[in-house]
C-alpha cells in the first residue's frame, strides 16, 4: 500500500502488478536490466526516488544492456509510424526542410557505421538544426567518449519519459 501523500501517477505505477510495471517501464527504455531493477525498488515515495533509481540503474548497464535499450530508439528525423511518444520527442524535425533532412539521414548512416548503433540524443526541446549539429559534432568522438554520452542522452530521456508515467491523468493529457 501506498503512502497518502505519495502522488496519485507515482501510486498508480507503484500498484501496478509487477509484469504490468515492467511493461510500461519497456516502453520508456527497452532495456529489461533498468526495468527489473525500477521494478524491485517498488513503491516509491516520491518521483525523485524513481529518478533516483533510474539514474543508478543507468549507470550500471553493461554493454548489452545500452545496446538493448538504444535499439529502443528509432534514428533522429524517422520516428516510428503510430508512436505518438516517438514522434513528440523528435518533433524539431517535423518541419525541417528536405535538405536538412537528408542530410541528418546521411548523418544518421554515418554515425551507425562509426558506432555500431543508433545516434542517441535527447531529442525534446531541440530543433533539427541542434540535432545535426550534435550528430556533426559527435561523429569525431572516440567510441568510449560516445559511450558515455549515450549513457547520459539515454538517461536524460528515461527521465523525461518517467516523469511522463508518473504525471497525474489530467497534466499527462494536457502535455503536447
């Protein structure tokens, strides 16, 4: 049982049965060591302690792990058809012009060939001239610098994604 005071989103996710909770934790990251892990620190408090967990459990994904969770993510500028979630962080290129959006294609392969997988960015909040410029930009890191900018982007996003879980009905469905 819940605490009274804890807020009604963060109870809603804390009652949840356990398979419930860690399909909904899927569809914020695909990895299932951060999941299974959010899920055995049930119930929170307080949405800063989900955040908190969040953030340790990020940090502690192997390789595998942040394979599993980017291959969650679809490329910058090709959302996934129906995935209103996917669409709405990635919306700085819904008007992008055509040039930029081939070029960030073009980005996107060469960064896949460089890294191995998907570029990762926070996409919410930035236009689709950010996005390229990041994607230019971290196309000359070392892969173990891309690592870690991943496993920062990657939890950046978690977080926005969980705040978004544990909002109350009304705000979840008032936010665009």
């Amino acid at each position: 049982m819940t605490s009274t005071s804890t807020p009604p989103g963060l109870a809603r996710f804390n009652e949840l049965e356990e398979h419930a909770a860690a399909a909904v934790l899927h569809e914020a990251c695909a990895s299932a060591a951060w999941g299974r892990r959010l899920v055995a620190g049930r119930p929170y408090a307080a949405a800063d302690d989900l955040y908190a967990a969040s953030d340790a459990a990020m940090a502690e994904l192997t390789e595998a792990d942040l394979a599993e969770a980017m291959a969650g993510h679809p490329p910058i500028g090709r959302p996934r058809p129906g995935d209103p979630t996917s669409a709405r962080e990635q919306r700085g290129m819904a008007g992008a012009s055509e040039d930029l959006r081939a070029e960030m294609l073009e980005l996107n392969l060469a960064y896949q060939e460089r890294f191995g997988h998907v570029f990762l960015i926070c996409a919410t909040g930035r236009t689709g001239a950010e996005m390229r410029d990041a994607a230019r930009e971290r196309l000359g890191n070392t892969p173990e610098r891309e690592r870690e900018i991943v496993r920062t982007e990657l939890g950046r996003i978690n977080l926005i994604r969980l705040a978004r879980l544990v909002a109350p009905v009304e705000e979840d469905r008032s936010r665009p």
